[in-house]
C-alpha cells in the first residue's frame, strides 16, 4: 500500500471518529439550534449618481466576472397608446431594437451583438419600457455605443415594422388557443371594461399604425430625463461615470407630456362568467378587484394572502384543494398589485371539468374563514419567518440589487423602502391580518370566471352535488377577436 | 460613498471553484463559496427519470418526486405506528380494487366499489395523524426559497435555498428523506399528478408533440414523456412506488451540491453526519435498451387547435461522443437572429414567422430538432417550408461555413458560459446534473473542444446524420373547433 493512500484513509477515519462522538442527529427540526445572523441590506442612495443630461444611475462595480450588465427603465408604457392605435407601445418597443438605428442597419446592429456574444434587448409593456445589454467587459465600449445608439436613434426600417406585423398578426390567431393565457385576459377585461391598461392590438390597429407613429412615440418618452438605469459588473466607477456621460452626451432632456389616463370604474361584477372551450378541466379565476401597490396594508395583504393562497403548500388553499383533495396541481390565490390603478385579487385552481363546482366552493370556504376568525398563532409566524428569512434574496446579485433600487425609484417609493422593510413585516398582528382579510375579500362580489366545457362544469360531479348558478348568474362570454373587422370593443 | 459589493474575482474555470468530497457511502458533495449574501443554494440530484422506467410504470419517476414530499417516519405524521397500520389496510384494499378494476377480464364491480368506499373512509380516518406538507412547511417557517423540486428525463432534482446559518436544515431533512420515504397520501397525490397532465392535455399541440417523441424513438426509453401515459398512472401501486425508491435513492447514485455563502470544512463534517450513516445501495441497473438504426423515413400528420407548425427530427449520438461539439456548433449556427435559419426562412424567404433548430444531447440517445412556424397569411405551404428547411440543412452538408460566422458562435457560446456563472442558482443546477453522467469537470472542457470544431467537422456530421432515413417528419395542421375563434371572423358560431 503506498503511504499516501494510508494516511489519507487515517484521516478519513479520524474525521469520522469526531463525528460519531458529536453527531447527534437531531429526530426532529425543531430540536436543531442555528447560530444567529445578522444581515444588514445595501443602501440605495449609496449608489445613486444622476449623469449631467438628467438619467439617474444606480451602478455597482462587480469584478468577479469579466463581464457588465445593464438595465435601463424608461418611464412609458402600453396605458398611453392612442385607442385607434392599440399595440404603439408594445411595437416600438420591439422594432426599437429590430429596425436599426441612424448609424447601423437593424442587421448590421444584430451582426455586432452577435459577434461580440453579446445580448441587447428592448421591450415596453403596459407601463414601463426597458432595454437591456450583456456585454464581456473587454468589449465594454463597443457594448455602450450601441446600447445608446438603440436608445436614441433608433429609425424602425419599414421592413422590420412589416415584419413585426407578420408575427403579431400570427400571434393574434393564436390568442384564445391557450386557456391559461385566455383566462388571464378575459377576466381582467372583464372588470377593467373598456380601459388602456387591458387594450390589446387588433388587426384594425396593426394595419393603422405607421413608421411615423413609432417615430412619435420614441420621440416623446425617450428622453434621458425619463431613463433610469441600473449598471452592475466589471468596471471602475468612475471610468464607467465617465463613459456614460460620454456615449449618451447628445441626448436632451426634455419636458415629458404624459396623456392623462381614465380612471378604472372600481365596480366588481358578482356571477359565473364562462367562456366555452373543449378541454377536459376547467380554468378558473374566482375574484374581484384589488389594491394598488402603494396601499398601507400590503405588509399585512402579504401576509394575510401567504396563509390563505400565496404560500405554495404552506397556504391553507393549497392544502385543502391539491394535497387533501386530489382536485388540481395548481391553486392558491393572489393579489396582482398595479401602481396607478386598482389591481385584482383572485383564487385559482385548474381541475376537471366535474370537480370545477366543489373546488370553487372549497376557495369560497377558504375566502370566508380568513374573515371571520384570526389566524394562528403558528401560521402566523411561518409566514413571517418566511417574509423575514428570505429577504436578502432580492440582493443576491449586484444587478439584481441595482434592478432592484431602480424600480423603487421608477415607482416612486422612499430610497429607505429596503431598511423598513422587516421592521414593517415584524409589526404586523393577527387582529390586522383579520382586518385587511375582512376590508379586501368580499365573498359576495365575486366573480366566478371559468373557461372549459360548459355543459360537463355544469353538470358536475354526483359525489359533489350542487350547482354553479348557485353563485349568481351566469353569462357566457365571447371571447375578443382581435382579427375580426372591427377589431375588438 | 460608493460600496464595492464584491471584491475577489471569480475564477473562470470550475476547476479552481469547485471543492468535492465523497462520502463512504458514495454519495459525492459538491461546493462553491460566494458571498454576496448571507444565503445558501442546497440541490440535491439522483440519477434517475423517465428513461429508467419501463413499459407499465411510465411516470413513476415524476409522481414519486412528488411522493418525495409525503413525509418519513420523522416528518409529516405525529404517530408513525397508528398511521402505518391505516395504510397497510388501505393498500391492501386499493391493491384488491386495482386488480379487479384493471386486470380482471370482467372485474366484479360492486365489490370494487365497496373495497373503494372501505379504503376511502380509512384514509378520512388517516389525516387525524397526517401533518399536512411538513417538509414544505418547515423549510418555509425557515426562510427556504426557490423550493421545489423537478424530475427530467435522466435526473431528478430537490431544490431549496437557506439563509446561511440553517443549511443544517436541508441536511437533515434531506438525508431523512433519502433514508426513511413513507408514501402516504398515494391515492390523492395520484389524481393531482393526473390532474398535472390534463393541464399538459390541454394544451393545443402538446399530444402531437407527445405523439411525435414516441414515433421518433421506436425503442429507447426516451420514447415516453416524463408524465408518462395516463393508464400507467392509474395502475401503478404503492408496491411499484416502494420498489422504485428502494432502487434508485440511495447515496451512491446521488449528488448534493452547496452554492453561496459556505465553510466547506463545515458542510462536510455536516453532511458525514447527516447522509454518512445511509448505507450504500445496490448500483441501479444500467439502461440496456439504446435507440437502434432508423432505416427509413417516418412522417406523423396531425391537427390541433392551435399555430401550424413542421418538425423534423434526426438521431444523433449520445453525450460523449466525439461528434457532440459539432452539433453545438451547428445549434449556433442555426440560431438568434443572425442565425442562418431565420435569416433564410424568415427574413429573406418570408416562409415562416419562427425558426430553429437545435442539438439535444443526451445520456444515452440524442436528438437534432428542426421547427419552423409557417406565416399564414398568404399562400405558404407546409410543402414550401419543409424544402426550405431541407435548403438550409443542405448547406450545411456542402458549403463550407465561413471564418467569422464559426468565430461568432465560438465567441457567442463562451459569453453564454460566463452569463452561465452568474447565479448561483444555474450553477448549482449544471454541476449537478453533469456530476450525474459524464462529471462536472466536463462543464469545462467543453469550450476547448468547442473551439477544435472546424468547417469540415460541420460538413461531415451534416452529411452523415442529417439523411433522409434517420428523420422523422412531424406536420402540424390548426384544428378548426367550429367555436368562433381568431381568424375565423364571419365564420359563425356552433352555439
């Protein structure tokens, strides 16, 4: 035997030795002791730095990758197209980056980000617009150019408009094939009504917009003033201060004229809304409208909905409808928060078409006993253990940290959001769980909205007798066709 | 003013990154230290999934992951003995329902029904000892993210991630349940895995695809998907779940990996004390069935209500195999925008509004996937698109790829490798999965061998898989549903 392998194996027998004094393995978790840890969160204003033609940056040296990423949030948004021009946003968001800009044509630009392995990328959605860029730092310059060239001059080349039309009217075929996605879409169009904040495009406004339109729109919105980005990797700060400055100096700030927008009718729709489909389970969202994100309750909404919905297998849906009933992979509830408007709130769950009634009925249950008595003791401090113990998640990479201050910024919440944030978990009590529990889910408001085969929903199951129509009438909806001549509402 | 978070850079090869150790019992351990915060992500990995199954329990991997989270001996029951005696009746009665309902000829009905109704009221009386999804709970009450867990076709993973001072946590959950697996809960976790692929079901294209895989593979165990078929759910038994776990969870066929904030020292004196009283398995048996010699076209129509779509899929070799960085090559080549299929299809054909084609290479029986999207405004046919798809992989057999185009998807895959490294998360999940086969330190070759590929490689592989009698054509056609529906403006409604 060589005298390696022998002390090695001596070793291994020693490590095991002090292991079979010590190793008491616990018989249950709650026997283990966890040395404390104490985590003190970045600080926003630490990174802030505005550059001199107005764009605010947060930005953080991060060397251990030979890389830099970059994220900028431009202040604009779906809610702002015209209503004979449904999809503006969306589509000079897209052709932004596709259609070249006033140095490179779209597939020359698409040439040098591929070469250099890179990823630049721009989207607006309903009320925000972002651009991304992934570069290897050694081509750190190259990246920066044409990051800003796309950001602020772009000429959307009619070939690329033509041709984002040719998908989108592809995908506007395909809308209501998927019934998760037509689920999502018919219920919020069913309590917005006729609002920006749900238009989709159509056909009608697919053919209507011009390259003159998505010139307009960039126009007005990107603006520097209007940008705010976040910068994290493989840069000396300064150098990096230095080179923005530099790649974005011919761009003006500017005034920005926002539309004002018409206020969301809050008016819930109580019913059974169904949207026929031939598919062997029923998708169902059972709710009403919500809250907006800046609402003082949302500590207590958070945790509230964790026990009741949100909480994966922790929640008490969850467990009453997949794990004790066999009726659904997916079901739970959630507050969709929005900014400027009322959001929704829903439960959910997706099970075959004779089980649809009984598990609607078990969410109700659920939604009336978190009103009408306090949580325990114990739910309580699962979810705020798990609110507290996971909160530096949000801070596990530097973009991510970035990202992260950024979008206070873009939605206007104090710098020190992050340094309350526990402080406000903690506060929370079971009696103002039970509050906001009673001031935020109204049983008899609502809405049952279930797409599936009607007759076989209807008829249900004889192991779970009873009916939809027990919850209030029943509409059947016809769902938007956006190829249609007239285009939508 | 101005905070740098990070300081050391971060090697670029996982060599220097990496520390492994191996338990006695075969169990390897594998760690990376970062700090950015106070976390740690916890995986651990077993060789094992749908192509470990056969004909009669097809999805038993995927439905016993789920069972992963029923709870031991220790977890998820508060008198082990009381529990254990309900479900020895309940199984023995389920087992006698099964037989009659399924493998008897003209099963006698009634006392199915009665058997069914006896076992149903004993598993009411079990849940005054079941403490509903403890494992989940616990992991939450202990700030566990990112927690769930997925099975594929050749591993399955258990994934959560802790604040640093708790990963003790994992280990003792995750080693009790390596160990001490107690499948209760079987007959209603069994409708939520069915209910989990009727949502597959019901989503329009998915029973083509599922149709197509299994024609495309005429032996190999990759024929299946990893929900496996309905009628295998239905009969599978608790005896077949038992059978499985005893098979397959055991140390020496599996890998645990540690990524953030870490003493390795540390995790290793943990996880001798944790998984090293786990004694060693059997080694699972090996997958003898390999795909054979295809000898001649197949092509599989069909029409679902939903976009067209053409697929043509060739056999390549498995992992391993010399030729495996010519077809990442060749994936590059094909792909993104500047990729050669939608420049040819899409942007100067204006055939198709989508278009790919990738490698995926597998353990044991790879697979090159063509697929485009026809535009169907317009006149296009799927003959047009499937001779344009032809063109495009005929190029490859006889023109020589250029200088710049290969120096761009050898600059395009390193950066992808560096974007790779960034979260812990990927990290932790591509180690794993690579220690499973061909070993983690593979992750780092393969951009050397990457860089080896010249344009002769591609016109040979091109030539020498990409023939007729080794594909499988697959046409996907939209279903009209006779309800209203886009594109269909004007056409009336069946109600």
């Amino acid at each position: 035997m060589n005298r390696r392998l022998i002390i090695l194996t001596g070793a291994a027998l020693a490590l095991t030795g002090i292991c079979v004094l010590t190793a008491q393995v616990p018989k249950h978790p709650s026997e283990l002791k966890f040395e404390s840890l104490t985590y003190n969160p970045p600080r926003a204003e630490e990174y802030r730095i505005t550059l001199s033609n107005g764009m605010i940056v947060y930005m953080v040296e991060d060397h251990s990758l030979p890389a830099v990423d970059l994220q900028a949030f431009i202040r604009t948004g779906s809610i702002y197209d015209p209503v004979n021009k449904k999809g503006l946003a969306q589509m000079t968001g897209s052709v932004m980056r596709t259609g070249g800009t006033a140095s490179l044509s779209g597939d020359e630009l698409d040439e040098k980000v591929d070469f250099l392995g890179a990823s630049l990328s721009s989207t607006i959605g309903t009320r925000r617009g972002s651009a991304s860029l992934f570069v290897l730092s050694k081509d750190l310059e190259e990246g920066l150019e044409l990051f800003a060239d796309m950001l602020m001059n772009p000429v959307f080349e009619e070939s690329k408009i033509t041709l984002y039309k040719d998908q989108t009217m592809e995908n506007l075929k395909a809308r209501n094939d998927q019934p998760r996605r037509l689920l999502g879409l018919e219920f919020d169009r069913l309590l917005y009504g006729d609002h920006p904040f749900v238009w989709e495009t159509d056909r009608a406004a697919l053919e209507t917009i011009t390259r003159d339109d998505l010139i307009d729109f960039h126009n007005r919105y990107f603006r520097p003033n209007n940008v705010i980005l976040a910068a994290a990797g493989d840069f000396d700060r300064d150098e990096m201060v230095r080179k923005l400055e530099f790649v974005f100096r011919s761009w003006t700030p500017e005034e920005i004229d926002f539309p004002s927008l018409p206020e969301v009718k809050v008016k819930n729709r109580p019913g059974v809304f169904m949207v026929q489909k031939e598919i062997s389970q029923g998708y169902v969202n059972v709710g009403h409208f919500g809250v907006k994100d800046t609402n003082p309750d949302l500590y207590a909404l958070d945790i509230m909905n964790f026990i009741l919905g949100g909480g994966s297998f922790t929640s008490r849906i969850t467990t009453k409808v997949r794990s004790d009933e066999g009726l659904a992979y997916n079901t739970g509830s959630r507050f969709v928060n929005q900014h400027d408007f009322p959001g929704t709130f829903y439960g959910y769950v997706q099970t075959k078409s004779s089980t649809v009634q009984y598990a609607v009925s078990l969410i109700l249950d659920e939604f009336r006993r978190i009103r009408s008595e306090r949580v325990s003791e114990s739910e309580m401090e699962t979810a705020k253990n798990y609110f507290l113990d996971s909160f530096p998640n949000r801070f596990s990479s530097s973009l991510n940290t970035m990202a992260a201050f950024a979008e206070l910024e873009y939605d206007r919440f104090p710098l020190d959001y992050y340094d309350h944030y526990r402080a406000n978990i903690e506060k929370v009590s079971r009696d103002e769980v039970l509050r906001v529990a009673k001031k935020y889910i109204k049983p008899d408001q609502m809405s049952i909205f279930i797409v599936g085969d009607i007759e076989a929903c209807k008829a249900g199951s004889p192991d779970h007798p009873g009916s939809l129509e027990k919850w209030g009438k029943m509409t059947v909806i016809e769902p938007l066709d956006p190829m249609a001549a007239s285009g939508g509402r | 003013m101005f905070f740098i978070l990070l300081s050391g850079a971060r090697a670029l090869n996982l060599e220097d990154q990496v520390i492994e150790h191996t338990l006695d019992n075969g169990l390897r351990i594998l760690m990376v230290e970062r700090s950015e915060v106070p976390r740690v992500v916890c995986h651990i990995y077993y060789r094992v999934g749908s192509i470990f199954e056969r004909p009669g329990i097809t999805g038993i991997s995927h439905f016993h992951e789920h069972m992963m989270f029923k709870g031991t001996r220790m977890m998820g029951v508060s008198d082990f003995e009381a529990d254990h005696r309900l479900n020895v009746k309940i199984d023995s009665l389920m087992d006698l329902v099964y037989n009659e309902k399924y493998h008897k000829k003209n099963g006698d009905m009634d006392a199915v029904r009665i058997w069914q109704q006896q076992a149903e009221s004993l598993m009411k009386e079990e849940k005054q000892y079941i403490i509903k999804d403890d494992l989940w709970e616990t992991y939450m009450r202990n700030g566990g993210t990112g927690l769930n867990a997925s099975t594929g076709k050749e591993s399955t993973g258990y994934y959560v991630t802790l604040p640093a001072n708790k990963v003790e946590l994992q280990m003792l959950l995750e080693s009790d349940r390596m160990a001490n697996a107690y499948f209760r809960e079987f007959y209603s976790e069994k409708e939520v895995v069915r209910e989990e692929r009727r949502l597959s079901e019901n989503r329009p294209g998915y029973l083509f695809q599922e149709q197509l895989n299994a024609t495309f593979y005429a032996a190999s165990p990759y024929s299946w998907g990893v929900i496996g078929w309905d009628i295998d759910l239905q009969t599978m038994t608790k005896q077949d779940m038992i059978d499985f776990n005893r098979q397959y969870y055991v140390p020496n066929n599996a890998v645990a990996v540690y990524v953030g904030d870490i003493d390795p020292q540390k995790i290793i004196r943990m996880a001798e004390k944790y998984f090293g009283s786990i004694p060693r398995g059997p080694e699972p048996e090996p997958i003898r069935t390999l795909e054979p010699p295809q000898h001649c076209e197949k092509r599989l129509y069909g029409e679902a209500p939903t976009m067209p779509s053409m697929t043509i899929l060739y056999h390549i070799p498995p992992a391993g195999h010399p030729d495996e960085a010519v077809f990442d090559v060749i994936t590059g080549l094909l792909n993104g925008r500047t990729g050669r299929l939608y420049k040819s299809l899409v942007l100067e054909k204006d055939l198709a509004t989508r278009a790919q084609g990738y490698g995926m290479v597998s353990a044991y029986s790879g697979a090159f996937n063509f697929g485009a999207l026809p535009k169907t405004q317009g006149e296009v046919t799927m003959e047009d698109l499937e001779r344009a798809l032809v063109e495009e992989i005929d190029r490859l057999k006889n023109e020589p790829v250029e200088e710049r185009e290969l120096q761009k998807v050898k600059n395009q895959t390193e950066a992808r490798f560096i974007r790779g490294l960034r979260s812990d998360y990927g990290l932790a999940a591509r180690l794993g999965r690579a220690e499973l086969y061909q070993g983690w330190r593979d992750l780092d070759r393969s951009s050397e061998r990457l860089n080896a590929v010249t344009a002769d490689d591609i016109m040979r592989v091109a030539s020498t898989y990409f023939v007729k009698d080794n594909r499988t054509v697959g046409i996907l056609l939209r279903k009209e549903t006779g309800s209203r529906g886009p594109g269909q403006a004007g056409r009336g409604s069946s109600r």
